[in-house]
C-alpha cells in the first residue's frame, strides 16, 4: 500500500466546512480527535479522487457508527469493557483512536485472532489536546480481515477507527493549532514517519507560526529542519502554500505579516528544491473576480479557515500535481 500522508494544521484538519460542530465535548485548540470522512475538506476531496482513480477504499467509524459495536457509550466514545470490540472489514492498514482516562489503560489488538499490538497509554485527566492516543495498525494482507480490540484490567474508550485498502491510502495528519517546530518534534515520527510514506503532500502551519511569538527567519529555519526530515522519509513532497487569510494581516504584536510567512514557506521550498503549489496565489488571483463585498461569504468560513468552496480549491490545484505521482 502506498500512504499518501497529508501534513498541516486546522486547515489539513479539516476546520471549517462545519464538522468542528459535530464533537461532543467540543473541541479543544489543538484537539487530537481526528475529523470525520464525511465533511468536504480538502484531504476527503484528494482521497475520494485518488479511491476513484485508483480503485483504493477508505472506511470511517466514529460517533454512533462506532459505538454500535460497543457495549456502551460515553458522550460519543465506544466503551469497550468485558466484551471486545470486533469487526470484520477489508483493510491492510488502519487506525485507531483511543481516549486516556483516570487510570492507566492496557488494550490489546488483534487480527484474524493474532496479536499484533497491546499498548498501555497512561492515565491523562486533562483536554483531548493529550488524551487522545492513536496507533497505526498494519495487516499481513489487504483484505478482508478481522480486527478485536480488549480492554485489559480496565475499561478502554475508544474514539475512532479508520481502515484503508486497496493501493493508495490518504491520511489526514494534520494537527490543529500546531506551529512547524511542535510539529517536528511531537507528531512527525508518530503520524509520518511509522507509515513509511509513498508521498507527503503540506501544507505549511503557516498560519500558527505567524500567530506564534517567532520570526519569520526562525520559521524559515523551522520548515528546512522539517522538510529536511521529511525527505528522508520520501522524494515524493508535494508543498502548498496555505489560503489568504481575512481581518487583521498583522499578528505578535504586530512584529508578524501574514504574506511575509507566506513567502519564507515559498523561499524555504524552493530552496529545497522541492514541488510548490501556490494555493495563496491561487486563490488571491480568484478573489479578484469577486466582488469585495462577497468575497468573505464566497470563500471563507471565518478569517482563518476557508469554507467548502475555499476547500475545493485547494484540492482542485494540489490533485495535478499529485496526478504526476500516482
């Protein structure tokens, strides 16, 4: 399978399009609950495209679809107690989101009755920005396999399950809230680097490193660091600048402008020598035939995060050039 992992920040996530809606708690700055296949944000808009190109298929449980298969529910986490959560779907890779609680929690999977990981997470009692705990989880083949998740000792809350097959799979690892550095130091290896990606198409984080007490030469030096470490994860590095953002351009105090970290994400691209995809530019030149009173309605769902239309955009500009990889 080739994993095509997507990195970025609230925008990659998924804000904005209406799904933040959709969470009970609600949720939290930098929230590690993954977003719902369902919505049409750009990463579902590239996945459905690479699935129906390529014949590939992507499957999500979340919310009252996932914990049917439990034996209870707490908010909309399955609880997984005395009876095993077990399901039966055609996957060679998939993903599992558990909840920290109170007490230290030992859950053990399986697949077709072999045990292929048991994980104790420690007890967490703060937000889902910590609590949440997501592994990845590969089969010794792709195809119809049957997945039994136990709880050992207590019970385990489990948030989310998302199971791919077929050639290519799309992964949405973007993490809300996150400037590049934290994304380096704390996500990278975990969401990217386990999955021995195919391609990694990115997004930039440029939105929190401009909102972040930093510089735009310390986020030049931030994304080489990344990008550094993502080549050596793949050749194959799809980069795209993040939307124009409305409101105030000016953020630290008004030490940062919004386009000045636009173009250090441009200039730390090119001199990695790696493929750009201009969506700022993209969607700056689009703007101009909109009228200036409409412009906001058009393609933003608020000053940050563009809506469905916004989205679309995206994907429709960053899909041909990941055409040239498929």
């Amino acid at each position: 399978m080739k994993i095509i992992s997507v990195v970025g920040d609230s925008h990659t996530w998924g804000q904005g399009v209406g799904a933040e809606n959709y969470f009970t708690p609600g949720l939290y700055g930098g929230d590690l609950r993954m977003n719902s296949f369902e919505f049409p944000f750009y990463v579902n808009l590239i996945r459905e495209y690479v699935n129906a190109r390529t014949g590939s298929v992507a499957v999500d449980y979340c919310r009252d679809k996932l914990v049917s298969l439990c034996e209870s529910c707490e908010d909309q986490f399955g609880i997984i107690d005395e009876k095993p959560l077990k399901i039966t779907e055609k996957f060679g890779f998939c993903r599992l989101f558990f909840v920290a609680e109170k007490q230290d929690t030992t859950v053990s999977i399986s697949i077709n009755s072999k045990l292929c990981k048991e994980i104790t997470y420690k007890a967490i009692d703060m937000g889902m920005n910590s609590r949440i705990v997501m592994l990845n989880i590969f089969a010794d083949n792709d195809g119809v396999n049957t997945l039994e998740i136990l709880a050992k000792d207590n019970r385990a809350l489990i948030q989310r399950m998302e199971f791919y097959s077929g050639e290519y799979a799309v992964v949405n690892c973007g993490v809300g809230s996150c400037p590049v550095k934290k994304y380096n130091d704390v996500y990278l290896d975990h969401y990217v680097g386990e999955l021995c990606p195919y391609s990694i198409i990115f997004e930039g984080c440029t939105i929190n490193d401009w909102l972040a007490d930093s510089s735009s030469s310390e986020y030049y030096d931030n994304i080489i660091a990344l990008l550094d470490r993502m080549k050596a994860l793949t050749p194959d590095i799809i980069c795209h600048t993040p939307f124009p953002i409305g409101g105030n351009q000016y953020a630290n105090d008004g030490k940062n402008l919004y386009v000045d970290f636009i173009d250090t994400m441009r200039n730390a691209v090119k001199d990695s020598e790696l493929t750009m995809v201009d969506t700022y530019a993209i969607i700056e030149d689009a703007m101009r035939n909109i009228p200036e009173n409409g412009r906001h309605a058009f393609l933003y769902a608020d000053n940050w995060h563009p809506n469905a239309t916004g989205n679309f955009l995206y994907a429709r500009h960053i899909i041909p050039e990941l055409e040239k990889i498929l």
